[in-house]
C-alpha cells in the first residue's frame, strides 16, 4: 500500500467539509474524526442529492449519488482500498432494507462486452452494482432493464425489457432513487453510531474505518482512540 502524507501546510489550506479544514481536526480523538467524517458526507454528498431531489428531472443525478455513497461507505465498512462489487453488494445485503437485495423473479443476462459471456444477475443488489452503479460511473447510462421511477414500493419487477440482441425479454428493475436516498441516510446514520459505540463488537469495524480513512486521506488514524 502505497502512503500519501498530507502534511501541515496541506492541511492548514485544505476544507475536509463545507467550513471544516483538516487542520481544525484532532487527529488523536477517534469521535471528533467521525462527526468531521459525517459532516464531509453531509456537506458533500447527502444534502446535495436532497436539493436535487426536489426536482424530478434530477432523479438519475440522485441515483448517481446513491451509488457512490454505496461504494464509498462498502469500502470503509470493510476496510479497503477500492472499489470491491463483493464489499458493494455485502453493504447492501446486510445494511439496506432487504427489498434491495431480494431474488428477481427471472435472472438477468448481464452483457456489458467486458466478458465472454453473460454475467447472471439474481438480485436486486446485482443490479444496482452492474447496471446502476457500472453504468452510471462508466457510461452515464444504465441498461434497459433498470429504471427510476417515483413512488414505487422500492422496487418493482415485470417482465417487458428486450435487452440486446439475444432478443429475450427479461425483467425490469425499478427503483425509486429518493427512497433509496433515505434508506441510506439511516444506514449511514447507523454506521456512525457503531463507530462512536466502544462496545467490543465494534472493534472490528472501527479498524477498518481507521485503515481506509489513513489511505485515503494521508492522514495516520490507527492510533487515534
């Protein structure tokens, strides 16, 4: 692993959220580190995808948000370095509502070129990885068979998409991005409190936090307690 130290001087000019430099934190104190983690979320991430929630025609842009939020927070929950659709996926299985990783009635032939063959999605969380997520980040676009559509209950299938050329009808996923929003809102919310929660349970979880967040911010934390 490869160590990027920010040092003092960086650290002085830098904001790590809206009105918060890196250097107005104390690296020592595990809690001052995770409420300053929450507000760079807040600030950044959660309050912009709720602004443009009040606009229909920017629900793929909050769908967008959802999925980099899913990716960043699977990453520190399991304490790696990048981006992992396992870790992705497990986030999602184990921390959203379980409508978000339910079984599709009919599997899906994933086809993105990228292999030789079809990649079979079998739940919702396979979808919101490699049609969702991929295609949002890699495309701007996501397949036929995913959809945005508000007030649904979460997530609705029908069998009516043809996708490629196979030309085999296969089931739709659509899911309502504000609900999502929500959902992971009260994940991250979750999260958090485990992090602040000395129960020895949380140990685990506070390690990785402390391991993604050194890598990814050039700040050592290991220490921090």
């Amino acid at each position: 692993m490869i160590f990027y130290e920010l040092d003092q001087v960086a650290q002085a000019k830098r904001y790590f959220s809206k009105y918060l430099r890196y250097s107005d934190i104390d690296w020592t104190n595990l809690d001052q580190i995770v409420d300053a983690y929450r507000q760079r979320i807040q600030d950044w991430y959660l309050d912009p995808a709720r602004e443009l929630a009040k606009i229909w025609d920017f629900a793929f842009s909050v769908m967008a948000l959802n999925c980099l939020l899913i990716d960043t927070l699977s990453q520190f929950v399991a304490g790696i370095d990048s981006s992992n659709s396992n870790q992705f996926k497990e986030f999602i299985s184990k921390r959203l509502p379980s409508t978000y990783s339910s079984e599709l009635k009919t599997p899906i032939q994933h086809d993105d070129g990228s292999r030789t063959k079809p990649r079979t999605l079998r739940n919702v969380a396979d979808v919101l990885y490699h049609g969702f997520r991929c295609g949002i980040l890699h495309q701007a676009h996501i397949p036929p068979y995913c959809g945005v559509a508000l007030g649904v209950a979460v997530c609705e299938f029908s069998e009516q998409i043809r996708y490629k050329a196979s030309g085999v009808y296969c089931t739709s996923v659509v899911v309502d991005p504000l609900a999502l929003r929500e959902a992971l809102d009260e994940a991250f919310e979750v999260y958090l409190r485990e992090l602040k929660d000395r129960d020895l349970k949380n140990n685990p979880l506070r390690e990785n936090f402390k391991r993604k967040f050194s890598n990814s911010f050039g700040i050592d934390i290991n220490h921090s307690t």
